[in-house]
C-alpha cells in the first residue's frame, strides 16, 4: 500500500466529497478510509441527493467518477465553493507512483488494455489492467507494490476530459471515430478530450496512434507531437499470428498499435506474438456464440458505437440479420443507416433508438421492424433466418435504457440464442 502524499493529505482535515456510488466511487472512499480519512458519497439514486452550496460548505475536496460531466450542476456548485476537485483517475493517481501506460480510442481500447496486461507478464513483467476495464486505478495503491508492477489503464474521454496529475509514459491511441457525442456535444470536444492524455504524457514518452487519430488532428488543427509513432494496417499484414484473435481486419489495427509500442520498448517481438497466439478477446467482443443448419448466432454486445458495428458488418460474407439499437448516445442515425444498409439483409431494432432508426431503413426501403425487448428481437430474427445466415447482436448504442450493461445485454443474447438454436 502506498502513502496519500503530503499534497493530498493537507487537504483532509474534512471529510471528502465523492460523487457516485459505482465501483469508482466505492474505490476512492475505501481507499480514504483504509487511510484513515472520512469521505461522503453523494449519488442521484443513493442516500445522498443532493448537493449544493450547502453540502459544499462540509467539504475541501471533491472526487467525481466519469459519469459526472463537467457540466453537471453538482461539480458548477463544488467548483463555485472553491473545492479541490479531482476526476477518480487523477486522485488514483496521486496515489499510484509506479508506471502507467494509457490506453484510449473509439474502438479496441479494451482489448489491447488486457492483451498488454497478458503479453507483459507472458514476458516475465509484472502488470494490471485497469481503470475502465473495471478496476479503478485508485483501487491499486491498496492491493500492489507501485513500484512492482505496470498500470495499464484504459482511459475513456469521461476520464481523461479534466486530467490534471495522471501521467502516463506511454499512449495508445487506436482510432478515432464518432460517439458520445450526448456527453461531449461536438466531435471535437469528444477528440480534444482525449488529446489531453497526448498533453498530459510524461516528456520522452512513446505515443502510438491510429491513421484515423492523425487524420482527426490534422481536421482539428491539432498538432500530434513529431516523434509520434503511427501504426498501419498494411504494415503487419503479413505478421499477424495465424488463428490469434488479431487475425481479422478489425483487429488488425490493434496489432500494428501493440507491434509499433513492443518495437519502441525494445522488447523481443516473438514475445508479442506467443501471448497473441493464447490470449482470448473478452467475452461479448464478436464472438459466435452457436450455429446450427447454417445459421450462426454473433455477440458483439460490446459494439456500442457506430464505427464498432460498420466493422463487425464487414466481417460477413453470408447475409446478415442486424440486432442494434440502444440508448442514444448522440450522432448522425440517417448517416449510419446509409452506410450500414448495404451490409445487412433485414434489421431487429430494439431500445429508445429503435423507432426513429426504422424510419431511416424504412427510406432505404430496407427491411425493419421494432422489437420491445432483445428476445423478442432474437425470436424473430431465428424465425426469419435460413442458412447460410448470421444474427448479429452488434448494437450500436449504449445499454443503459433496457439494461445494466453490455455485458448483460450480451449473456441475455447468448442464452436465447443458445435455446433457439437447438430447434432451428
């Protein structure tokens, strides 16, 4: 366990203010108290309600989790009462001495978060992955020597949009693409956010990106720092591990980023490509879940943006029977539908997105229909299938109005898939 610096610990003579009761929140107030010092857990849906001049006056300090925008009239109160306010990734930070590479995209960033984790200690390297695979950096100072071991964080653009002491000695930045925009209002805004890891970077540090990141810069007038390293698909074609689950075109891109930062690091290449040949993508990241009688059954309940499912799409040469729709999370619907129709037979629309996308597939004179729930989707789409023919859960949007997350979108998808298949 490491030590609260001296910084930090003048200022928690009162007890801190935590907004959000999730895993983040929970992870800094057991850390305080493991600590010794007192905190208080403000959430929406908690005992804790609400928070205005009045709450703020109880405290010094005020540590948020990703979901609080800075936008949110709780963190305008804290900022105007003149609190110390630190997103949960920096105040893990503080704690955290040891090294950390960030890892952050529209796509890929989970992936390659684990992979790096499993490649490292493949090698003989002491590693973690964290921060929004699930396990908050803050959690770490209690569990791991920081000096032992290497933080790979996945950073989203809700952590990394007001970074102030995270410092990562490297960035891998996979790609870039549109989402959230609900959070961020303009693309720019969502692509400036990220850039803050670029800005926040330790000096010498290595910085890995995708094509579509130095074409965003170039678009924002932004400026990629000149020793920055970018990595192409072409480049690797020819290496990627035969039957490893970088051997597709989506994850191709993940290869050249984690070749270009393995070749910076000066560590041996045949390491990279042995961890490759027996790591396993994540559960709900494209995966097929069962076939029978030709029709094959697809999990890609992780895809929740659009760039995500245009690549899952283009993975099938047999017809496809599109399951998407979600919580809206901002972005042009008629342009996605434009470009995704030409890939799929017939689409099963489902959440708060679904009527408004069918009337976008009902212009196209594509095939669509409403679904109240996901198993409803699935039913209909088993009914419809004859093989050879794939039904794809790849959705597109957020989770959050049917469901408690992808993954659980993902395991409801696969156990009716699971039964359906066994009477096709």
């Amino acid at each position: 366990m490491s030590e609260f610096p001296e910084s930090l610990r003048r200022r928690l003579t009162r007890p801190v203010a935590v907004f959000g009761e999730g895993v983040s929140g929970r992870s800094v107030a057991e850390s305080l108290g493991s600590a010794g010092f007192a905190s208080v857990i403000y959430d929406e849906r908690g005992e804790n309600r609400q928070f205005g001049p009045e709450e703020a006056s109880r405290h010094d300090v005020l540590v948020y989790s990703p979901g609080f925008a800075q936008t949110h009239p709780w963190i305008l109160a804290a900022r105007r009462a003149g609190l110390h306010c630190l997103t949960e990734l920096d105040f893990g930070a503080l704690l955290w001495t040891g090294p950390a590479i960030a890892i952050t995209g529209t796509n890929g960033k989970t992936t390659i978060t684990e992979f790096l984790s499993f490649a490292f200690k493949r090698s003989g390297l002491d590693a973690i992955a964290c921060g929004n695979v699930g396990l908050p950096l803050t959690s770490l100072h209690r569990t791991v020597s920081n000096g032992a071991f290497v933080a790979i964080v996945e950073v989203s653009s809700f952590q990394a949009e007001d970074l102030r002491h995270f410092t990562p000695e490297a960035v891998l930045w996979t790609n870039f693409d549109e989402d959230h925009l609900d959070r961020h209002g303009e693309l720019e805004a969502y692509f400036r956010a990220k850039f803050r890891l670029v800005e926040r970077m330790m000096p010498g540090g290595i910085l890995v990106v995708g094509e579509s990141v130095v074409a965003a810069a170039r678009s924002f007038g932004l400026e990629l720092p000149a020793e920055t390293l970018v990595a192409t698909r072409a480049e690797v074609a020819d290496t990627v591990p035969a039957g490893s689950v970088f051997d597709s075109w989506p994850q191709r891109e993940n290869w050249a980023i984690l070749s270009k930062y393995w070749q910076a690091r000066g560590l041996p290449q045949r390491h990279l490509e042995e961890a490759a040949r027996l790591f396993r993508v994540p559960p709900h990241r494209l995966r097929r879940v069962v076939e029978n009688k030709g029709v094959e059954f697809w999990n890609d309940s992780k895809g929740t943006n659009f760039h995500a499912v245009l690549a899952a799409l283009s993975q099938f040469s047999i017809p496809v029977r599109w399951i998407g729709g979600g919580k809206w999370k901002g972005g042009d619907l008629a342009r996605f539908v434009r470009t995704i129709g030409p890939l799929l037979d017939s689409a099963y629309l489902i959440g708060e997105t679904a009527e408004e996308l069918k009337r976008h597939f009902d212009e196209l004179g594509k095939s669509a229909r409403c679904y109240p729930s996901l198993q409803d989707a699935v039913v209909a789409a088993a009914k419809d299938a004859q093989g050879p023919a794939a039904i794809l859960l790849s959705p597109g949007f957020s989770s959050f109005d049917q469901f408690r997350g992808y993954a659980e979108r993902g395991v409801v998808f696969e156990r009716a898939a699971l039964a359906l298949a066994r009477v096709l």
